[in-house]
C-alpha cells in the first residue's frame, strides 16, 4: 500500500522518536528540523545530530535548513520577559509551523512533533498550525501526541539519544 506523504515539524530527536513509530505505518515521513528558537548553535547542533541515531530505527527523510536564528530574535524579542507557555512560545509556534506551510505544497499535509511536550499547550500548537495551513494553502493534520510522551522516554533510554535540559531559547534557559 502507498503511504501518505507527510511532512513533519520535529523539534528534537527524543520528542520525534515515538511520533516516528505511531505514524510510520501510515505515512512516508519527511522530517523538517526547522528551530531557529535554539540557542545556543551548539546547542542547535547537537539536537540536529541527534537525528541520525533515530535512522538506526525508523526510516525517513531529514530536512534541516542552514541555522539562522536571526529573523526568529527579531520577531520575539519584545515577548523575552514572557513565562513559557505564554504569548512568546505562541508566536514561537507560528513562526515555525509558517515555515513548514510553505513547504508542504508537495505533501499530503504537515503536522508538528511539539505536542508531545507535557509542558507545550495543545491548544496554541493547533491555533498556529491552523493558522500557517491558512497562510499557505496547506493541511495541517492536528495530532495531539501527548499520550506518547512516557514512549518516548523509553525510546530516548533505547537509542541513547541526548534530551536537553530547557526548551530552546534563552529566555526559557535562564528563567
Ligand atoms: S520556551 Fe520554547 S516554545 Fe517558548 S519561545 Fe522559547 S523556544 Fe519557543
């Protein structure tokens, strides 16, 4: 049987694991590593590296666009003095889900690995995903994935796979 063509957001390699195993059975995943939200760029870099122990496991394509974290400070910086989980990590949101829009004219549609996170709010990853299939004339399949998050626990102990210890900006590490 075909699989559907799917592009998926992935925010790091322990959060994309166990989304990887729910929906390879379905669907031929392209996974975009597109983060400009991390800071350090070594500390981008070795989440990016990170994706190569999944391929021991799953099959799939990586994307990872150049690091340029620049256009992202720009477009946040008035939201630094936010808690997570408020209207910075919202924005944060729709500026990646806008990024994977524009790319998801080729696939059935895209979605996002970020609602694994326990500490993510369902809610703004589907209003900024609606809101970039929007944009872009795009499909943005809405997968609550929190249920797998004890999966990718045990999926992180498994391949070894590096989880960080903040979110992804420095506004989230130094709070
Ligand atoms: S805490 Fe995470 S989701 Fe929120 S703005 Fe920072 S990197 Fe983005």
């Amino acid at each position: 049987m075909k699989k559907t063509k799917l592009l998926l957001h992935a925010c790091c390699a322990p959060c994309a694991s166990a989304v990887l195993e729910n929906l390879a059975g379905e669907y031929a995943l392209t996974l975009l590593y597109f983060n400009p939200n991390i800071q350090p760029a070594g500390e981008y870099q070795k989440r990016l590296g990170e994706f190569q122990k999944l391929k021991n496991k799953f099959t799939f394509e990586l994307l990872a666009p150049d690091y340029a974290p620049q256009p992202w400070l720009n477009e946040l910086k008035d939201w630094a003095a936010e808690p997570e989980g408020g209207a910075r990590c919202a924005r944060c949101f729709v500026f990646r889900l806008d990024y994977a829009a524009a790319l998801a004219r080729d696939y059935a549609g895209f979605a996002t690995t970020l609602s694994i996170s326990p500490h993510k709010n369902p809610a703004q990853i589907e209003q900024a995903g609606q809101t970039a299939a929007r944009n872009y004339g795009a499909v943005f399949l809405d997968f609550n994935f929190q249920k797998l998050y004890p999966r990718s626990l045990e999926l992180s102990r498994e391949l070894g796979l590096y989880r960080q210890k903040y979110c992804g900006c420095l506004y989230a590490r130094n709070n």
